[in-house]
C-alpha cells in the first residue's frame, strides 16, 4: 500500500502548481481517486474527486481554477492548480474512495504541503 504526494511548494497569488500522486496499484486501480486538504486549525475536507472512468467533481471553492486528472496506466492523479489564492495554502492528499484500510485505520500518505503567499 503506497500514496506518495508530491510537487507542492511556495507560491504567489495567482500562481499554479501541479501536484502528483503516485498510488499503489491496489489502491488506485478499481476506485476513484479523491484529492483533500487540511489547512492550519481545520479539518481535512474533499476538494476535488475523479472515478475510474473519468468523470470529475470539484468542491465549489477550487471549482473553475483546479482540475484533477488520472493515469491509469502509471496509477497516478494529478491536480492542475492556476490562480491559487492564499486561502488555498494546506496539506494536501490524495487517496481512494473509500480509502485503503491498514491496520483497522484508514491509510494516508504524507501529504505535500503548498503555501500561497499575498
């Protein structure tokens, strides 16, 4: 079981990033793929999400200016962020919905951290 984020980083407003996952193949072969983030204080919250098919969702607040996309032949998703703003600065993960369960948790990958400044 494996998800590694990465591709995070210190960024101006209205800049872009454009972070990866890279997933174990039986977390990411037969499941949608989900992106979340957890900003300082808050909890973790689903921002965008893509079935094994293709179709995408997007939380109203990156809607219009992030795009998730998938390889499944790599097992990575991808999340294309443009005009990023500082209230986008978080620790963001990927994971499969429902996510893998190692030893009775939930499992989740490190996170990459992405900071915007004003």
């Amino acid at each position: 079981v494996q998800l590694v984020e990465s591709g995070g980083g210190l960024v101006q407003t209205g800049g872009s990033l454009r972070l990866s996952c890279a997933a174990s193949g039986s977390i990411f072969s037969a499941y949608p793929m989900v992106w979340y983030r957890q900003a300082p204080g808050k909890q973790r919250g689903w921002i965008a999400s893509i079935a094994v098919g293709g179709s995408t969702n997007y939380a109203d607040s990156v809607k219009g200016r992030f795009t998730i996309s998938r390889d499944n032949a790599n097992n990575t998703v991808y999340l294309q962020m443009n005009s990023l703003k500082p209230e986008d600065t978080a620790v963001y993960y990927c994971n499969s919905y429902p996510p893998k369960i190692v030893s009775s948790k939930p499992y989740w990958g490190q996170g990459t951290q992405v900071t915007v400044s004003s």
